[in-house]
DNA sequence: AGTAAATACAACTAGGTAGTAATATAAGAA
DNA sequence: TTCTTATATTACTACCTAGTTGTATTTACT
C-alpha cells in the first residue's frame, strides 16, 4: 500500500479532487450504463459541449475514464468501476454525517 | 443508497472536494495515531497554525473529524476510519494507473 | 490585574478553475 | 471543394481558495 507521505499527498488529493466537481461525478454517472459520446454526455447532464469536452480531459488524465475515437466522435467509458466503491463510501459517510446532525439538533432543543 | 443525481453531487462532491488538498491529506493520516492538538498537527504537517486550523474546520464541516475542546486546547480526531479505505481505493488507483501510463509509454516505444 | 499560551477569525494576495463564446481541427457527406 | 458534424482548444471572466499576517477570544497561571 502506498503511504500517505508527503510526496504522495498531492497526487493522491489531485485524484480526490477530480471527483469533488458535481459535473464530473454527474459525467461519471451517465457513464455507469457504458460507454457514450461527449455530444450524448452534454445532452444527458445538461451542460455545454466545451465544458463536458475540459471535465472529461480531467477525467482521463486521472485515469477514471478511457477514450476511444471513431471518425470525429470520442467515445469515452469508466476505466475502473471501483471509482463508484468510492462514491458509496462518501454517500455512507454523507448519511452519517446527516444523522449525526440531526442528533445534535434534537439534543439542543 | 443515495443516487448521484444533480442535487446530491453538489453534496457528495463538497465531500470529494474536502479529500483532494494535501494538507488536509496529512492531517488526517497525522490523526490517523490518534486524538491531536492544532499545535501537534501543525508541527507535524509543517504547516502554519492559521492555516491548519483552517483546513481542520474544513474536515470537521464535513463530518470527517471530531473535536473536543480542554481548556484552550482543542482536540481533533478521526470520526469515521472509512476515511482511510477512500484512500486506499484512491491509491489502488493511483497504481494502476501508474501501470497503465508505464505500458503506454513501452508501447509507443 | 497582567501575562502567556492555544485557537479561531478577518483581511489580503496570488494562483487556480468552472463556465462560456469563439475558433481550430478533423472526418465525412454532398 | 464546400458544407456539416463532433470534438478539442483558446481566451476571457468571475469566482473560489490556500497560505500568510495580524488580531480577537478564551483560559490558565502568577
């Protein structure tokens, strides 16, 4: 296992941080059916073709998704479901988190 | 489970975001020993006191870390040690991707 | 009271980044 | 070739944030 040294930590939060963009995770989700264009990509999450073009750049240079290219047209598709292992885990954690808010709201009635 | 749909990404994604900051990285793997002071974590980060404490109200905003306050002290602490699975996937990432980027380049050769 | 220590907070700066509009590039079709 | 389609890139703006400095707040000690 790699350790959370100094050296490390920028790499490890580059890759943390190419997930903390609503926009990607949403791009990520409407790749979980497989694989899509970037045409189809902004259709489905409803933003600018240039826009889903520079997350997806992001997406691959971290190497959460694949490109394959075809005429003009880029497919892209998840290169390792695990990325969604990770989604589960800050969804657990964002549930706790609100449980444990609701606790303290009751406790300070 | 909780869906990736637009409204949650914003949350889940503020979740990601608070992970992808080294600083913010080493602060958690210094607590990872145990409970820890703003002064011990910003002697053992390197980092200035201002800013550490700032980037602790980060992960305490965000549910990873606890904190009880003694005296003037306040002690800061892991919440949930799922944390440290996020990090692991992250870097089981991080590795094959590695590997990937090392076959390409033999490839192009 | 006065002093020192620990932390939080405010203000500022510099660098980064999301979103957009315009343009460039490339591949087909007419 | 010229037009169209699909994607990538550039330039620009507006906003955000990491780090720093200085200060406020709180507690403990003498």
């Amino acid at each position: 296992m790699i350790e959370l040294s100094d050296t490390n930590a920028s790499a490890i939060a580059e890759r943390f941080k190419a997930l903390g963009e609503p926009m990607r995770l949403l791009l990520l989700e409407a790749l979980r059916r497989g694989e899509c264009s970037v045409g189809e990509l902004a259709e489905r999450t409803g933003g600018g073709q240039a826009n889903v073009s520079k997350h997806l750049q992001v997406l691959l240079q971290q190497g959460y998704v694949d490109r394959r290219k075809e005429g003009t047209t880029s497919w892209y598709r998840i290169t390792d479901p695990q990325v969604f292992k990770m989604c589960e885990l800050v969804c657990g954690g964002l549930e706790e988190d609100l449980d444990r808010r609701r606790k303290l709201l009751r406790s300070r009635k």
